[in-house]
C-alpha cells in the first residue's frame, strides 16, 4: 500500500500581532534562512527553539508520520492541541514554519463553514467552481451534479445564493461536494458537528464507503470519540502541537481519556488538613473500581464507585455521608445520602478508620464535566461539615457510537431506563 501523506518534522509558530519584521530586506533573510535550513539571522539570540514568547507561540512542535492511501485517521486532543492547525496545513492554507509534507493526489477539505464557497453563487455554481478548483472539467462535474445535489437533500435551494444558506445547508452541499467529485484524500474537521443527527450518520457512513470502495483517504478531526472509533481505522493524538502517539487501532483513544488534565479522580488529606468534626476525621476520596483500584478516566457506560476513608475517633458515634453531584454551570444534579440503616440517624460506630463506598451505575452520567462535594455530619445532624469540588471529571464517551446517533445528547445524567414497544390492539 502506498503511502498518501508524509510529514516529517512539521511545525509551525504564528506570531502574534506580527506581520513581518518591518523590512523587506529582513523578511528576505529569514525566508532564505528557512529554505536552506539555516539559523534564522533575525532569530533573538538566546531564544529556546519551540520555546512560547511573548508574542510568538507554536501550534504545532516537530510532528512526523505517514498516513497510507485509504487509511480512515483520526485526529483527536483537546482544544488548542493543534488539530486544525495540522489540517489547515494538509490543506495547503497554510505553509509549516519548519518541516516537510509530500502528499500524493488531490486534496478536498471540509474545514469550516462555508469555506471553498463564493457567497454570490449559487449551490449549483459553487459546485463547479469546487470542481475546477480540484482540477475537473465542467463535464466531469456535470456528470456528477445529480448525485450531489440528491445526497445534499437540498434540491429546492440548489439555484439560490450560498449567502442566503443556514450554517445547515451549507454543511449539506459542502460535504455532498467533497465527497462526490474527484478527490483522493478527505479532510474533515469538526464541522460536521453543525448538521443534524440524521445528516452526521448519513456523512459517516459515506465517509467509510469512499474508503473502502474507492480507496480514499480521509483525515477526521471531532471531538466526538464515539465517531472517531466508528469510522477510523488509526488514531494520531496531538498534545500542545506535540505527536503524542500514532498507531492503528483504538488504544490511543484510551491514553487520551486516561490523561485528562481537568480530572481529579482522588484527594488526599495530611492530618492537619483533613476535613474533620469533634469525633469524625475524612482522609481520603476516590473514585474507584470494583477493586478499589483508583480510576483514571470515567466513561459514560461505566459503573464506578466514589470511596470514602474516615476515621471516628469516639465508641458510638453516628456518622452520615452525602455526596452533590454539580455540573459545571454550578448546578445540584443530584445528592445520596450513604445511611442504610433504616433510620434517619444511622447506626452508631465504635472508633477506628473505615470506608464508605457509594455506587454509581453505568449509563447515569451524561459526557459533561461533573464536580463532586461531601457532606460528613455527627451527632444527630447536630454537628456538620462540607467539602466542596473535591473531585472534578469530565466522562467521555469512551467510544461508544451510541446505536449511530452522532450529535450531542441534552440532559445533564443520561439514565439508561428499560423501555418496552408494543402494537396497540
């Protein structure tokens, strides 16, 4: 199999509120400097390579690897890792800074709304106008036009001026183009994310049939992991414009969940932190598994437990847990009370350290950002403290491609109730 894209140490610096160094004679230099591989002269001396300035950052550090003809890659990583930036440059919208891409055939993108699209044409003139712009003759195009126009779902709009199209129909044609004409290799961005759940699952599916039966390549760039793992076949991981990993498979997908920087899975206490009251001193939560074992990523499918370590420092104390559940707008989504004991109060202990655990079923929390407080109280409620956002975790999709649905879910939990369908008599 033939290799369709190669990058070798690809980066790229954007300046920021910098357009040139002010003289030509300058510019001249450092473009020179780049072709043949030589030190900047204008480069600040001392300045560390890849190093963020103040008015200079890097989008993309030295990124390298080869994508095969008819490979389906996804690229995943969180906001500003450098995922559109890598695109734009597969695109040839924008040049590397440093490195080399070859890419062997034509290149159709579907980067952002609109793009690729004259707002004073037509639907049906900016089809054209994409064809010519990938090399077809007008011919070729019109042999295509039906097939289009169809898979579009917009033929009562076709002959009016893209400006007066929603973001919707603008995503329609403008997949139905990049998919139907002459293109060897795909782009898509998050864009897809624009149209409604019927369109995303029809996309994707043709998205996998171009690559299989036509042999393209295609290059999908979502942060719906559920997607990703539905249609491509590798996976590349981008962290703060760095290559974390490339590989066939799924495993990176994982990697990326299991290093989310925004979660905190477990809080710790010394004893002179520890929230305490006058006979009940808490030393650890965790969200755990069955085992125990401390978790590092929470799918949506996932069972897990949050376990409480606590010491009761007198014989029969009465201690209760609660632990809020809150969404990131501030929300309560919901609270459980850990007493089982048949009565408000519970049952009093002896001292000495225990763990509390409380079960969370899979198929409860939603794919959003939760935070977690705990309430601890003694003495008949007569004695209370609150600790608050002492876990914070985002639950991601964990691959699931949810029966083909592709767009987002509403609700802030996402119980999964039996459900029962039967023909009226």
């Amino acid at each position: 199999m033939s290799t369709a894209i190669s990058m070798e140490h690809v980066s790229k610096e954007y300046r920021l509120g910098v357009i040139n160094h002010g003289m030509l004679y300058k510019d001249i230099q450092s473009k020179l400097a780049r072709v043949l591989g030589r030190p900047d002269p204008n480069e600040k001396i001392g300045a560390l390579h890849y190093e963020d300035a103040p008015d200079r950052f890097w989008a993309l550090k030295d990124v390298s690897f080869d994508i095969e003809q008819g490979d389906r890659v996804g690229i995943i990583g969180r906001n500003g890792a450098g995922k559109s930036t890598l695109l734009k440059i597969l695109s040839r919208i924008t040049a590397p800074t440093e490195g080399r891409i070859r890419i062997r055939g034509r290149v159709a993108s579907l980067l952002e709304v609109g793009t690729g699209f004259h707002p004073e044409l037509t639907g049906r003139e900016n089809i054209f106008l994409n064809g010519a712009i990938l090399g077809m003759k007008r011919q070729q195009v019109a042999r295509r036009l039906d097939e289009i126009i169809a898979f579009s779902e917009i033929e009562k709009f076709i002959d009016t001026p893209v400006k007066r199209y929603s973001s919707g129909m603008y995503v329609r044609l403008a997949f139905a183009v990049a998919a139907h004409l002459d293109s060897d290799i795909l782009l898509a961005d998050e864009v897809l994310a624009v149209g409604d759940a019927s369109f995303q699952k029809k996309s994707l599916g043709k998205l996998e049939d171009v690559s299989k039966n036509q042999g393209k390549t295609v290059i999908f760039v979502s942060h719906n992991l559920g997607a990703v793992k539905g249609l491509c076949t590798s996976i590349a991981l981008l962290r703060s414009g760095e290559l974390v990993g490339y590989s066939r498979g799924h495993s990176l997908i994982a990697t990326y969940l299991q290093n989310s920087t925004n979660d905190k899975l477990f809080t710790e206490w010394t004893e002179t932190e520890a929230p305490r009251t006058s006979y009940c001193r808490v030393s650890r939560i965790a969200a755990v598994d069955a085992a125990g074992k401390d978790l590092r990523a929470i799918g949506v499918g996932d069972p897990f437990y949050i376990e409480t370590s606590f010491e009761v420092s007198k014989d029969h104390t009465v201690v209760g847990l609660t632990l809020l559940f809150i969404d990131d707008e501030g929300r309560i989504v919901f609270s459980t009370m850990g007493n089982t004991a048949g009565n408000l109060f519970g049952t009093p202990l002896s001292a000495g350290p225990y763990r509390s655990r409380c079960a969370i079923p899979g198929d409860l929390l939603n794919a959003i950002t939760y935070r977690v407080s705990l309430i601890v109280y003694t003495s008949n409620f007569a004695e209370s403290l609150q600790a608050d956002d002492i876990l914070a975790f985002d639950v991601g999709e964990g691959g699931t491609v949810r029966h083909g649905f592709w767009g987002e879910i509403k609700g802030v939990l996402r119980p999964s109730f039996e459900w029962t369908m039967r023909k009226a008599e």
